[in-house]
C-alpha cells in the first residue's frame, strides 16, 4: 500500500510538493470524477486510504462503498470503468480530483447515463423541480448488468 506523507504546517500543505490527503473522521475524502476531454463532471465519490492508494497504483477509479462498507471498483460489475488520467487535490489536500476517460460504452451513472449530473434544477410554479438535461438519454439498461439475486 503507498504511504500517504504527515500533514505538517499549512505551509508545506498548500505549498509543498508532498502529497498529505486529509481524510474525515470517517477515515474518507471526497473524490469528484470529470471527463478528462470534456470536462464534464461524471460522478462523486467517496475514498478511503485504501481505495486512493489502489486508484492511484493501477489508474483505475476505485472508491469506498459507505453503504457496502468496502471498497467497490467503478465499473467492476458493469464494465463501465474509469481510467484516470491525471489525479489532483485542492489547496489543503482535503478533496481529489480524477481526471478519467470513461471506458466500455462510456456510461459514469449506475442508471446507465454518461454522467451521474443528469437532472437540472428549476424553479417551478409549486417550488423546485427536476428537469432532465438534453443528454440524459441511458446509454444502457441498468436491469441487464445489474441483477440482484
């Protein structure tokens, strides 16, 4: 497993060249996925220690599942993986940032669309509601890659 450096003076976090992620008290970072020809956001996530190591050893895009409590590979059911192409954090190394090209028929969303972002929010005659973006369309169905036992 790669070893992540100390979190020392703010100095060396904003300005330095090691890389000290900040994880939560849940032990996680936020990870936000764009398309990396595009820049299209694709999806969020969360990552642990484990799953930022393995993203950044293999270049594929792995996250830790809150609701599964372990680590899931993007696409490992569907094919529908993420090739990272560039990794970067913000300032206090406190969020990630994947650069990836999407492979297999390019869907990011479970549903089965390119981007999990595929819904706008507008403000209706009764409050907030959802629209769909002009490319919302999934590019598979959901129900034949993912069955449930």
């Amino acid at each position: 497993m790669t070893r992540f450096a100390d979190r020392n003076s703010i100095a060396d976090i904003e300005e330095g060249v090691e890389f000290a992620p900040k994880f939560d008290d849940a032990g996680l970072i936020p990870a936000i996925c764009t398309h990396a020809e595009t820049g299209e956001v694709l999806m969020f996530a969360w990552m642990n220690p484990d799953a930022l190591a393995a993203t950044l050893n293999d270049g594929l895009a792995t996250f830790y599942s809150r609701s599964r409590g372990k680590l899931w590979r993007k696409g490992e059911t569907s094919g529908e993986t993420l090739k990272v192409v560039q990794a970067r954090t913000d300032c206090d190394q406190d969020v990630i940032w994947l650069r990836v090209l999407p492979q297999g028929r390019g869907a990011a969303c479970h549903t089965g669309r390119k981007s999990c972002f595929y819904r706008i929010v507008r403000d209706g005659d009764d409050g907030w509601r959802l629209d769909f973006s002009d490319d919302s369309e999934p590019l598979f169905d959901p129900k034949d890659i993912y069955r449930t036992p």
